[in-house]
C-alpha cells in the first residue's frame, strides 16, 4: 500500500519520502486531495514505455532470424465483381 504525505510533511522529509519511493509509490496531498506521486525511476520509465531505451528503428534492425525471412508480400487480388 502506498503512504500519503501531506504536502508540508514531504517537504520538511523528502529524504525519506524518496527512500520510501524506492520500494512504492508516495502519494502526496494537498488540501487533502491526492495531487501528485514519487515513484522510483525505473517505475517512471516502465510506465512511459521508456524502459528499454530502444527505438522501432534499432528493433526492427535486430529481427531474429527465424522472423527476417517472413513472406510479407501482399496478394494481388482484387476482390469479386458484385451486382448492384
């Protein structure tokens, strides 16, 4: 479960709000709404789809071989004459 902390309590120990980031998400308020989250970095870029670091280009680029030769040709028929 995550731990909420009010907005003044994460400033005065965002040390520990941090070291506690490590582990789960910090939910932090204001006002007593939920206004924002410290999450550890890696969490952030699984999250934002960043976790690899690879673009479609470096991918694409590195197919194994048992997919490289896939008969990808796209077929020449045009469908079937219909009577309207």
């Amino acid at each position: 479960m995550e731990k909420t902390w009010q907005l003044q309590e994460a400033k005065n120990r965002f040390s520990e709000v941090l070291r506690e980031a490590r582990a789960k998400p910090q939910i932090i308020t204001l006002h007593g709404r939920e206004e924002a989250v410290v999450l550890n970095y890696a969490a952030y870029r699984r999250m934002t789809g960043k976790a690899s670091g690879k673009t479609l280009l470096d991918v694409l680029e590195n197919i194994p071989p048992e997919f490289a030769n896939l008969d990808l040709a796209r077929s020449r028929d045009t469908g079937r004459d219909v009577e309207l």
